[in-house]
C-alpha cells in the first residue's frame, strides 16, 4: 500500500496573486477528474484558507467517498522557522483550531490528521498539535510537483523513491508551481500498479487516528 497525499497551499501572498490575476487558480480540478476516473483514493491536506477560497471544491472533496481530507494550518504559515522563507504563524494553536472548524463543517467525521506547512516542526509544534488532538503525519517520497518543469520529472522523481508503505506528497494547486502533477498522475499510477502497490487513503495506511 502507498498513500498519495496532495496539499492544498494558501498563504495571503498567493490569495494577493489570485486577486492581481497573477495566477488563474490554485485549484487544479483536472487532477481532481484523474484521480476519480483512475478511481485513486488520496488524502487532501487542505489549508483554511484555500478551503474559504474554494468551498464548492472543497465540499466536493470531502463528500466524496474516495477521498479524505485533513489539515494543513489555515495560511500556511511556519510552526518553526528557517522553513523555505515562509513566514512565522502567531498562534499555532488558533491556526489549527480554525482549519479543524473549517474541515468539521465540510466533513465531521474527517481524520485527525494534521501536515506541517513546509514539514517544518519543533518540540513546541509537536506539542501544540498533540494539545488540538492532531497527530502529525510527514512524507518519504517528494513528488517534486512543486518544482517540475514537466510531467516526465514528477513520475520518475515519485516512481524512483517509491515502496511499500510509502506516503508520498504531491500538490493540489493548479497554479505555478504544480500545474502539472494531473499529467502525471495517470503514469505515477500506473507505475505503482506495475510494482505490485496499491494506492490508499492514509487512513488505511497507518490507522486512523
Ligand atoms: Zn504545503
């Protein structure tokens, strides 16, 4: 089993670049139709703000059976910093709270899963995550989306570092970067199906929390 796992970043400097119309969308509903018509269970880390950016979508995610959705802070600021020049959040504890009302009201039942912005923590942020219930979950494979400039190089990045038990985090933004992890979606899939491995929710992988 390996559970792909897409993060849906929002921080106020990509809300500024939406409103310039710098950037078209940091949704990408194209990958969302892959991932259904390959019928591929994922788990969505979402920030608070792309959820208020996004309802209809977010709605749409969370009420769908194929897919769970869990927390990603709610501007995707840092719980510890140096973290790839993102700022610092205020009140680690207010950002959760905030994300977790957000995701209650689009699915209550939706798993306690939480996902540091950048994968940036320290012993206060582990803290403040286990104080909201939360239990942290990383990543051993980067899909690289972020920063591909095709296709071909999120599939290799993905399929080279792969294996059983993997958890492997890819994008949800359609905007740059990661406008193209749809296009490889459907040769990452079959890739693992090739290697014997069976996308799951995160959740199945790991237990729920
Ligand atoms: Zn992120």
């Amino acid at each position: 089993m390996v559970a792909l796992t897409f993060d849906a970043d929002m921080t106020t400097y990509m809300e500024k670049q939406l409103d310039r119309g710098e950037v078209d969308s940091y949704a990408n509903p194209r990958l969302i139709a892959e991932l259904r018509r390959l019928k591929v269970p994922a788990t969505i880390f979402m920030t608070g703000l792309w959820i208020e950016r996004y309802p209809r979508v977010a709605a749409g995610l969370a009420a769908d059976p194929l897919f769970e959705v869990a927390d990603h802070s709610y501007d995707h600021e840092a719980f510890s910093t140096p973290c790839y020049g993102l700022g610092r959040t205020g009140d680690m504890r207010l950002s959760l709270r905030r994300t977790e009302a957000l995701l209650d009201r689009l699915n209550p039942g939706h798993p306690r899963f939480f996902r540091f912005p950048g994968g940036c923590y320290d012993k206060a942020a582990l803290k403040a995550v286990a104080a909201e219930g939360l239990t942290p979950v990383q990543w051993d494979v980067v899909g690289g989306d972020a920063f591909a400039t095709s296709p071909d190089a999120i599939v290799k990045q993905t399929l080279d570092h792969v294996r059983g038990g993997s958890i492997v985090v890819l994008h949800l933004g359609g905007g740059k970067p990661s406008g193209l992890t749809d296009k490889a979606l459907p040769a990452i899939v079959r890739g693992l199906r090739e290697r014997g491995l069976r996308p799951v929710t995160l959740s199945t992988l790991v237990g729920r929390p």
